[in-house]
C-alpha cells in the first residue's frame, strides 16, 4: 500500500518544500533578471523559464504541464507496481517526483518555474532541476547495471501479502 513507504513519500514532500521556500525567497529579495552579487562565477539570480530544461520549449507551458502530469503520474503508477528492494532507486524515484513536482506548480500557479542558481556558463536552474537531474542520473546508473553491481533490483509483488 501506498502510506508503507514513509521514506519515498518524505523525499517527494521535502524536496518539493524546499524548492518552494527557496524559489520564494527568490521572488521576494532578488528584483526579477536581478543577481546577486552582480557579477562572478557562481551568483543567485531570478529568472523564470517558460520552458523545459534550458529554456527549450518556451512559451508551451500547456504542454509542459500536461506532459508533467503524465510524467509523473507514469513515475508513481511505475513506482506501486514494483517492490523495489535497493533503497536507492526508491530514493531517485522519489527525488525525480519531488522535483517534477514543484516545477509542475510552478508552472500551474505562476505560468513559468524560477530558476535561480548560475554557475559559470551553465544556464540558471533550480532546486527541482537539481532533485531531477541528480535522481535521474542514480535512476540510469541503477537501472543498467544494477545487476552487475549485485543489487536485486525488485521482487515481485504478492497481492495478497498487502
């Protein structure tokens, strides 16, 4: 049943928390295209993004939110119909969902997500983006060579057990 994994559920809720607090003190202390400081290689900034990842898709927040939804929902029906047993695939499931998540209500609520951290060249993200890429990376690496590093991937489940 849902409500048995605490761990998933407590990563989704902080993850998307945190992003949310954090995109919030952004909206509130750096003007909008502001940064601070001024200039250097790693700066807080305030820009919104209307679109994917690096800015492509701009302006179809429509789709993006309706691909959001299926993303995640594909995640958490993939997610219920596997008994994972390496915790760390449960953590990046989770991480990815928390992730998605608060960039979803960014979208829904204010048409665009905030995307607040520069470093050097790389374009300006944000604590979901982070949450997504780094449970994503965790979620290929576990997935492909699971097996080869001695991890048992899932059992299957027994309706009845539950």
């Amino acid at each position: 049943m849902w409500f048995k994994d605490w761990l998933f559920y407590t990563l989704v809720t902080v993850v998307f928390a945190v992003d949310q607090i954090a995109k919030e003190f952004v909206r509130s202390y750096i003007p909008l295209y502001g940064s601070w400081p001024e200039s250097g290689f790693f700066r807080l900034v305030h820009g919104v993004n209307t679109g994917s990842a690096f800015g492509m898709f701009s302006n179809y927040t429509f789709f993006l939110i309706i691909g959001s939804i299926i993303g995640i929902g594909f995640l958490l029906y993939f997610f219920h119909q596997k008994k994972f047993t390496v915790i760390w695939l449960r953590l990046a499931i989770g991480l990815i969902v928390g992730g998605a998540s608060g960039n979803l209500f960014d979208r829904i609520i204010f048409g665009g997500v905030v995307d607040f951290v520069q470093v050097g060249w790389w374009p300006a993200f944000n604590v979901a983006d982070s949450c997504i890429s780094v449970g994503m990376f965790f979620f290929i690496v576990i997935m492909l060579f699971g097996e080869k590093l001695g991890l048992k991937i899932n059992e299957n489940r027994n309706p009845e057990i539950e």
